[in-house]
C-alpha cells in the first residue's frame, strides 16, 4: 500500500512498519509518500528529520495503542453494513437526543449503548447526536481534547464499534449526528505542528488552525477530509461543528461555506441527507443562510439564548451570562426572535451583540432549542443539572416550551426522567503535570465566579466521572417514570399533530404576562399555555 503524509518544511521522512524504517519520496505539494507492505492491521509510524521519535499519522484511522502509539493502517472497506436500504434522516421535525458513550452506559461503549437505543426509539427520538468520539489521551474525557481526528477512541471500542453503533441506530430508524471539533487541539498527543504549518495565531484554547496563512490549502484540505469521512466511511446522517466561532477564517471563502458546498455535493452521491449543525456564540444568522443567498450554508445552529431565557425563567438564576435574561419579555422574545442578543448591549460582554434574525426567510428548523446540553450542566462548578433545582411542575414547563415551540428540539441524555446523576468535568490525562494543571485550572476558574475551590470536584478523580454516569435503574421509581411519560406525550403530540412543529417563525405567535408568570405559544388550531406560577402546561385545541 502507499503510506503519505504533508510535511512541507522537512527534506527527510520515513516512515516505521512494524518495526522496520522505510524512507519516503517527495512528491508535489509538500506531500511524502512510501509503498510499502502494511496490510490492514499492521502498526506504523513517522519520523520526521533527524528527530527518530516515532509519531502517528495525523490522518489515523486506528490508533488501539492510544494518541502517542503508532497507528494502524484500517480497510474501511472490510465492515459489514446492514444499512443499504436507509434513506437518511433529515433535521426537520426532528428531534434530537445528546448523549456521551463513554458516561451514557455503566460500560461506557459503543455496544453497550446500543443496548438503550431501544429506550430512545420508545422516547420518539429521531436523531441521536454523539458527542466527540475521536482520540483523546486517557481512557475517558468530554472527548473536546481530541487529537487525532479520524481514529475512534479505542476504549469506546474503536472503528468497528462506532460503525455497529451507527448500523445499529439505523436499523432502529435512528439518524446520528456527530460532534467534532476544528477548533483546537487538545493538550497531550497534539503532534501537528511537527509535520508542518498547521497552526496560526491563537484563539480561547491555545494554537488556532490556520486556515488563511501560507501553506493553508492542505489545512483546510485536513479539516474538509475529516468531516466527509465520517459522512462517507461511518455513514453519519450529520455533524454538529464544535465553537465554529473560534475558527480563524479570513478567507473571502471561509472554510464553513466550503464545506457546506462539498456536505451537499456528497449528499447528492450518497443519495441521503447529510446535515450540519453549528455551534456560534456569534448570534449571527449569516452561519444558518443559505450560501445562494450568500451566508455560510450552515443547515442549524445551537441556540444559547433560548436556553439561558428559559433557564432564568424557571431557576431564577442571574449571575454571569444569565444577568440580561432576567429582563421581563426575555423569553418571550427569543421565542419569537431567536437571539434575546440581536444588536442589544451585553452586559456579559460588555459590548453590543448580535444580529437580528429575518424570521420571514429563516425557518425555526434552522436553530435548536434545548433546556440543557453537556455544556450548560458540565460547565457549573458541580455539575448539577436544572432537576436538582426545580421540580417537576417547572420541568414540565422547560419540556413543553422546547418540545412544542417553533425551534428543533434536543434533550441530553437522562433529562426525559430528570436523572439524579449530576454531569461533571473529568478527565484522565496520564501526565501528572498535566493532570494537576487541569485539575488547579478548573478550581480556580470557578473560584472567581464565586465558587468555593472545595466545592469543585476533581476532574481527574476516577469518582467524578464514575457520578457523571447515568443511573438507569431510576427508571423503575414513579417520580422518574412520571416525568418520563410527560416527555413521550410531548413529543408524541409533536409528532402526530404537525402544528406543533411547524417551523414557521413568521406565523408563530406568543402571548406573555405583565410579569411573565404564563406564556401562551400559539401553533396553528392549537395553544400551548405555560404557567410558570403554578407549573403546569396546557395544550388545547381551537377548532
């Protein structure tokens, strides 16, 4: 087989099969390349110059020794699909579930997850939207400290696992969405920039892809490659594009818009829909226009500001972020306008923000409405999710608002029965350096927003990632049971009436107390009232 790899700035490369170095030949483009006998499964590795520490192939697809071993060359070709006849799912009138492999199961695999795909086709899921499954150092994190793009993390159970995984969700009817992240690299494993000018500049992570500096094109070229693949070798229905906002882009065409054209150009071959969904913090409905109409191509974008209007509304909470939410008609407007941000003064940011949302060409399809995310529980000092905070009155108004209002709907893992089991930051870097600079940084981040440093648990402590595991058996306790129904009934009526997912923002209307203590979304024939006061929800028929 040929073995390449883009190392631009080296005059000497080999590359090391199963022990043995072989040299490699230039070729155009800063690209090397070997033929040498590595059939599926056999190790390999770089050396670079006259540097002989062995590194893996940026582009690995198996790394079964972890993020600083060799790489193992994979036949994507050898797996046995049962999917041929599945037609794709698409986003609209979807709804989507996010979970996390490695905490979603006591085991923490890829086919131990499958064994609850069952529990989300009963839910009415349509979409099950995975968070990062690329390399990372250690056996479990977030997956947000990936290094190798392309290799499924092994402890999750690999390449093959993740396939059984999608093949699985298929048969079930099941669409899946991928997160991934191209905007930084994590802290250990990150060999880049030995092989070449892969970085530039600096964003809130550390090193910043450089996708507009010289030597850029085969940059760019890395990123487009990884995210068609996953579409093309594991049959993914969508990507969910990680801080979109952190790329550093100032291209007249920006990498975003080049990969929705190359998204919906392998759409068409493959004959499904594919999806794209970003992740901005820029309230800027350009990310979700259509490139004809000259914005980015984006298919959906997360939705910050309903979640933090809503999560005000019903928690009371108005520090840091949340402090312009508490404003009466909050919620009320980012339901019918999507940004509460839209050109309006960020106290937060302490500069205006925003853009407003032209409701009458954008659809509420193109935004995803959620009451929580791993963010907005793994990001509090505990980890506690709004259940610990609320009861199942307001709950249900959280559920109602989400599952029946105009946006594309998601729930995290364990909402539907308001899980006890919190969802915390951890981590297992084997460096102790490393590992305790993690564990100091994330303390002291907390302790200035006005958390006691004890409070905070120790990302690196085997237990907190043990407690971020959900607890399936609260399934057969009637308080999770009932808070379990109330979401099948919610999205049973999302489905079965199309008014209650009719994505229109223009004809969407919303009706809201002087002192937003109820909130009535009107849904074509039907209204959806919210009383906050007395936590409670009704839908009725007008007709």
């Amino acid at each position: 087989m040929t073995i390449r790899v883009w190392c631009p700035e080296l005059d000497r490369v080999q590359v090391r099969v199963d022990g043995r170095d072989h040299p490699m030949q230039a070729a155009e483009g800063g690209w090397w390349r070997a033929d040498v006998d590595a059939p599926a499964g056999t190790d390999y590795a770089f050396l670079l110059g006259d540097d002989d520490t062995p590194l893996p192939d940026p582009r690995s697809a198996w790394q079964p020794g972890g993020v600083h071993a060799a790489s193992r060359t994979y036949d994507h070709s050898a797996f046995t699909w049962t999917d041929q006849d599945w037609p794709g799912r698409a986003l609209e009138r979807s709804v989507l579930y996010e979970l996390h492999i490695g905490t979603f199961t006591p085991e923490g695999t890829f086919d131990s997850a499958i064994q609850r795909l069952d529990h989300l086709v009963d839910l009415g899921i349509d979409l099950v939207e995975v968070l990062p499954v690329n390399s990372f150092d250690g056996p479990h994190g977030w997956g947000y400290d990936g290094v190798l793009w392309g290799a499924v993390h092994e402890p999750y159970g690999g390449p093959d696992g993740f396939k059984r995984f999608v093949d699985a969700c298929h048969a079930r009817g099941l669409g899946v969405v991928l997160d991934v992240v191209y905007n930084h690299l994590g802290p250990s494993g990150a060999y880049l920039d030995r092989f070449g000018p892969y970085f530039a500049g600096q964003n809130d992570w550390g090193p910043a892809l450089n996708l507009d500096g010289p030597q850029s094109d085969e940059v760019r070229r890395y990123v487009l490659d990884n995210a068609l693949a996953w579409f093309e070798h594991f049959h993914v229905d969508g990507l969910r594009l990680d801080a979109v906002h952190a790329l550093v882009d100032g291209r007249a065409l920006p990498i975003l818009e080049e990969l929705s054209a190359e998204t919906a150009r392998l759409s068409q071959a493959l004959g499904r829909p594919l999806t794209l969904i970003a992740e901005s913090d820029q309230n800027d409905p350009r990310t979700v226009t259509p490139r004809a109409e000259h914005g980015l191509g984006m298919d959906a974008q997360w939705s910050d500001d309903l979640h933090h209007a809503l999560h005000v509304r019903l928690t009371g909470e108005t520090d840091g972020y949340y402090a312009d939410f508490a404003a009466p008609g909050a919620l009320a407007k980012t339901l019918q306008r999507v940004f509460f941000h839209d050109g309006t003064w960020s106290s937060f940011r302490e500069r205006s923000h925003g853009r407003p949302v032209d409701t009458a060409s954008l659809p509420g399809t193109a935004f995803l409405a959620y009451l929580q995310n791993h963010d907005q529980i793994g990001n509090r000092a505990t980890g506690d999710r709004i259940s610990a905070t609320v009861g199942p009155g307001l709950l249900a108004c959280g559920a109602a608002i989400v599952l029946l209002g105009p946006y594309t709907p998601m729930l995290f893992m364990g909402e539907e029965w308001a899980a006890s089991t919190p969802w915390q930051f951890f981590a297992s870097f084997p460096d102790p350096e490393l590992a305790d600079a993690v564990r100091t940084g994330r303390r002291r981040e907390f302790g200035r927003h006005g958390w006691g440093e004890s409070e905070v648990p120790d990302p690196m402590d085997p237990a907190t990632f043990e407690r971020s595991k959900l607890n399936w058996s609260e399934l057969e306790e009637d308080d999770h049971r009932d808070i379990l129904e109330l979401h099948r009934s919610l999205i049973a009526l999302r489905r079965e009436h199309p008014e209650l997912s009719d994505p229109s923002l223009a004809s969407f209307a919303v009706e809201v107390a002087d002192d937003d203590s109820w909130i009535v979304m009107h849904r074509g024939r039907f209204q959806v009232r919210v009383d906050f006061a007395e936590g409670s929800i009704d839908v009725t028929s007008t007709s």
